[in-house]
C-alpha cells in the first residue's frame, strides 16, 4: 500500500537517502523547504511560524528530519542555541499543524543517542535505559518531549534515535575516510568507547520500517545490532584501505581543537536495537567490517 509522507530535513544525508528509496518504491513524497517551491513536491515552511494543515493535506506519515548538524561548527554559545532551536521549533510547528488536521497521521521523528548522556561507559543501553544530563542530552530529551505532544492528538509518534551512520556520502566516516587513506587514522582517546553506529542502508530502512508499522510508538534505537569499539572502526578502515593504523590522539587535544562537540566522539554509548530485533526488523549490515568495506568500495 502506498503512502503520502512528508519530509523535513529532506535535504541532509539521511532524507535525502529516505525520500529516494520511498520514491523508488512507489510513494509520494512530499518535502518541507524553507525556499520558494520549485516543484509540486515541494512545501514552503518555517520552522517557528504557524505552518498552514493545509500543506499536509492527504499526507498518511510526517518524518521529521530537520535541525542544525551537530558536526558543523565548533560548538559556541551560539551555535548551542541554533542546534536547541532548530530542533525544537521545527518539531513545535509541526505539532501544532497536525493538531489541526483532525484526523490521525504517523509521526516519526528525529532523535539521537545522545540522549542516553555524554559518556555511559561500558552499560548497554536499550530504549529502557535511563537519560543522563548534558547538553546534546538535554536538547534530545526536550526534542522528543514536543514530539510526543502530537499524541495526545492522537497521532501516533515514534521517537528515531540514530546512532554514528556510517556512510562515505556524509557525517563522521565521510570526514575519517580521507584522514584513514592518509595513513593517519588512529583512535581517539582511549579508542575503547562504544560506538553505536548504522549503514546509511539500514538507517533508511528502519525509519520506512517505523512507517510501516504506526504501532511501534515511543523511543526506538536506529543502531546496528553489533556496536563497535571506535579503535576497532579506525583499525578496520585502514586495513581495508592498505594504510598504517596511526597513533591515538590525545583525549585533551581533542577537546581543545573541538570543544563540546568532542563529547560525541569521545564519549562511550553501547546502545541496542532491542525494540526493531523485538519488532522483527532484518538489518542487511549488521557488522562494522561489511558496512565500512562496501563504503570503501563505493567510495
């Protein structure tokens, strides 16, 4: 059965790749741009001003992509308040344009992992697991707060917590790769901390996944079933690109050259699917190993 689904943030890595694959598979997309239209596809929006429900007609799903990247910038005071922002106001606007819609449409929307804290060590941490303070913490918290405010209209919200997407098309690997095929990739740190990380492939598949089963509500872990240590994903890189593995950088080197943002690749979050592998869902790249040699080879 086809679909009409809306798509914030279709511009970035991942709704881009998700509005290509429902594209491919026969739904119709719709993406919210904040620039004059230039196709029928497409819907002008501003995230903090009233959004007309109009624009939503005949939709059956939203997917609420948008917000600043968090890898973008060094992280200043200011550019704290834009990431908090755009995250809150996109998703508040949305919220209230479903509200008066009067009728019942899947919300899946965007979160991170960062929401379990900046560092939780060697704890494996599923949906259940608590949510420590922090920054990046803290703004996922009050993200997903908004975005469950849709239920109480009786939409029901799943709450898409990503972890570390590992695509040479954008984010962390993208950036790694060059340093790795330089002969400079070595751990970061201790090199010891969990990272918690998804193919681009799977990613895409999970949230048409959450589309397709508008029962699975609340948090749900995007991340692949087997997390890594970030010393094993910067080893198995260089291998596979026929470069020395390179030594460590030091954790204060880190925090000087990055500032807050050097907590999300420093920090240790060893997080499980439980809720997709309970829910059935088959994750095509489900090691580190295959994942990075398919970027490599794309590449």
């Amino acid at each position: 059965m086809t679909q009409r689904v809306a798509i914030t943030g279709a511009s970035g890595l991942i709704g881009g790749a998700l509005s290509s694959s429902l594209l491919e598979r026969g739904d119709e997309v719709v993406h919210l741009v904040r620039r004059a239209p230039r196709t029928s596809s497409e819907v002008r929006w501003e995230p903090g001003s009233p959004l007309d429900p109009g624009a939503l007609d005949g939709v059956d799903a939203v997917v609420n992509l948008a917000g600043a990247g968090i890898a973008d910038h060094r992280w200043s005071a200011e550019y704290r308040a834009t990431i908090r922002r755009s995250r809150l106001d996109s998703t508040r606007t949305l919220v209230r344009a479903l509200a008066g819609l009067g009728r019942p449409v899947r919300l899946v929307s965007g979160s991170a992992i960062g929401v379990y804290g900046d560092d939780r060590g060697e704890a494996l941490l599923p949906e259940t697991a608590s949510c420590e303070p922090g920054f990046l913490p803290d703004v996922c918290r009050d993200w997903e707060a908004e975005a469950m405010l849709a239920a109480k209209d009786g939409h029901q919200v799943a709450l898409a917590r990503t972890g570390i997407v590992l695509s040479t098309r954008g984010g962390a690997l993208a950036k790694t790769l060059p340093l790795a095929k330089a002969g400079l990739a070595g751990p970061l740190g201790t090199g010891e901390q969990w990272w918690a990380w998804i193919s681009l492939e799977d990613e895409v598949a999970a949230l048409t996944f959450l589309l397709d089963h508008p029962e699975i509500t609340g948090p749900v872990n995007l991340v692949a079933p087997e997390a890594a240590r970030q010393k094993d994903v910067f080893a198995t890189l260089a291998r596979l690109v026929s470069r020395p593995y390179g030594l460590p950088a030091p954790a204060a080197a880190i925090k000087f050259g990055l500032g807050g943002m050097s907590t999300e690749l420093l920090g240790s979050r060893h997080v499980v699917p439980e809720v997709l592998t309970d829910a059935g869902f088959a994750f095509s790249r489900p090691d580190v190993e295959s994942t990075l040699a398919a970027e490599v080879t794309r590449s």
